[in-house]
C-alpha cells in the first residue's frame, strides 16, 4: 500500500509540473527515472570531493571572425555512470540545493581560469558564466561573487566577467532580481540572457532589467536553413537588441549557412560548433594562440 501512495504522489508531482490538470500514470519508464535520478542525487552529493567535477570553455567569435570570449560549460564525469550531461544534473542541483556549492565551485575555477588566462597571455573581452536560478536567489550570493572577485580578480578582468541567467528568473520579482543585478553590477560584471526566446521573453521585463546581452537560442539557429518563420524570428530578435542597445550572441552556430544568415543580420558573436566544441582550459590556450 505504502508503495503504491509514494508511486501516486510522484505521478501527481510530474502532473503539477507539466502545468496541472492533467493525467500522469506511473509506469516503468518514469520509475527508471525517478530511480536514475535518485542515484544522480546521491552520486552528486560526492562529486566535488571526489573532483569528478570540472569546466570547458567554447570560444565566442566576433564579426570579424576573432576571439571575442568564452563561455565556461561545466562537466560530471562520475566513476560509475560516466560522463552525466548538466541539463540532466544541474536541475537535480538545483532541487536538491547542491546549486549552490556546485555554483560556487563553478565560479571559484572559473575566475581563477580568467585570471590565469590573463597572465599566460590569454586575452579575452569577455568570459560567461552561466548562473543558475536558483544561486542567483540565495542569500549569500552577492557576498559570495565580492568574496571571489577580491580573490582572484583585478578590476580589468571583472569588467570582462558576463554571468548568464535565464528569463526563468523573471517569474521570480522583479524588483528584487533588478536590486541583486545593480549590486553585482557595481563590480564590473554584466548579464547575458541566455535561451533567449525560449521563456517569458516579455519585452516589458527585458526593459526593465539591466542586461548587457541576449543569447538567441539555438533551437532557432538550428531550423535557420528550414524554416521562413525562424528567419523572422531571429532577424526580430536582432532588430529588437539593436533598438534596446544590446549585443547579441547566436547560439549553436554549426554551419555556413546558418552563419552567413546571422552575419547577414549584423549579429555581433557567434558560439557554436561551426567554429569550436567546448574545449579544456589547455585546448582553449591552444585555440586562442592558433588564431
Ligand atoms: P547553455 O548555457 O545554453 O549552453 C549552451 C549549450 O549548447 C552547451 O551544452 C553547449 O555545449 C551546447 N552547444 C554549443 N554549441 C553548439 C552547437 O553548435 N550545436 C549544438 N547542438 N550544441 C551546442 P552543455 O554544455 O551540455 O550545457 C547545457 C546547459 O546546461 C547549458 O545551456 C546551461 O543551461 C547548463 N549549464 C552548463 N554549464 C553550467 C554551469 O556551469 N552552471 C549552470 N548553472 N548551468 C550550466
Ligand atoms: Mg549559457
Ligand atoms: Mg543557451
């Protein structure tokens, strides 16, 4: 009986989850998941400690075809299951709460990675961060980003620092996620809206928060050569950005075509494995020194 009310209950949360009023019917398939993802939960909780965790860096590339920025990607590769891809555990983090160590050890390595960089040689104009939701929110965030920048960071590489959220974050209030982005402002470091297009996408909210960049989805880069609509719909996104001063970067540019299309539009940077997959940090040196 216990067993069948737990099997219920998580059938009813997947229904909540999909926007309620709906029909969910635990079966097979959703209890390897949940099973999976139990072991993931576990798994994680000793992944740090065992640095099974680490980054890799994708260049960004400028309209003139050189290196503008990176943007860090985090990794799991765990003993057991293998390499574990983040859209599969950085939302277990973030249920679970592991985000937030998680968050701050991606932000440790990542402004060490800068300021190493830098020395080595290694300029960029700008390095992204992605910065989960719910890290963005917790308590000790902005104390946390000061703590790291007075560690690692000059004001000449803060000033090159973009943290990526994701308009997720506008369902949350405004007014506070403005205040939390003034005070990281006041660092140096600017926003990135990554996915762009994806969510809310309000136009109102894109007013009101203090973005620097916008990050077209790659699900639109990716139909560029199919479909009419998804041409009119990145060409608006980049008019848009352009009325509102912001630079653009298009996501998940794999090919000519789809880059001569955005090159077409005056889109500013252009990240995708058209030009380079998300490399080590030595990889990435060699990549920056080739060109
Ligand atoms: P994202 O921030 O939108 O990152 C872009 C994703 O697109 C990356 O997947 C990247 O490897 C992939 N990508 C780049 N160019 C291409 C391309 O030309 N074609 C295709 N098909 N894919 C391309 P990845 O590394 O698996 O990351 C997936 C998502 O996981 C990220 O999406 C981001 O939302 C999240 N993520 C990754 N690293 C971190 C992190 O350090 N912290 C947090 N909070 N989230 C992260
Ligand atoms: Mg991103
Ligand atoms: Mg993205």
């Amino acid at each position: 009986a216990s067993r069948l009310i737990k099997e219920a209950d998580i059938a009813m949360y997947e229904a909540k989850e999909k926007g309620r009023d709906g029909v969910i019917v635990f079966d097979d398939e959703m209890e390897k998941r949940v099973e999976y993802n139990l072991e993931i939960e576990q798994l994680l909780h000793f992944s740090l400690k065992n640095n099974e965790i680490f980054l890799m860096y994708q260049p960004q590339i400028d309209k003139k075809g050189n290196i503008e920025g990176a943007e860090t990607l985090v990794r799991w590769n765990n003993e057991k299951l293998g390499m574990i891809p983040p859209e599969t555990f950085i939302s277990i983090a973030e249920h679970t709460g592991s985000i937030i160590e998680l968050g701050h050890f991606i932000m440790e390595t990542a402004f060490r990675t800068l300021s190493e960089w830098e020395k080595q040689g290694v300029s960029l104009c700008q390095f992204s961060i992605n910065v989960s939701m719910r890290q963005f929110f917790y308590y000790n965030f902005i104390n946390d980003v000061h703590a790291l920048c007075d560690k690692y960071l000059t004001e000449e590489t803060r000033n090159k620092v973009v943290f990526e959220v994701t308009e997720s974050i506008i369902a949350e209030d405004v007014d506070k996620v403005v205040h939390i982005m003034e005070e990281i402002k006041q660092l140096g470091i600017r926003f990135s809206m990554d996915d762009f297009g994806t969510g809310y996408s309000s136009l109102s909210y894109l007013k009101r928060l203090p973005i620097d960049e916008i990050k077209i989805d790659r699900s639109f880069i990716s139909e560029l050569d199919d479909t009419t609509n998804d041409q009119i719909m990145v060409t608006s996104i980049l008019n848009m950005a352009k009325q509102f001063n912001l630079k653009v970067v298009a996501e998940g540019v794999e090919n000519i075509s789809q880059l001569e299309f955005l090159q077409s539009r005056q889109c500013d940077i252009y990240q995708g494995f058209y030009y380079s997959r998300p490399l080590t940090d030595t990889d990435f040196q060699d990549y920056y020194k080739k060109h």
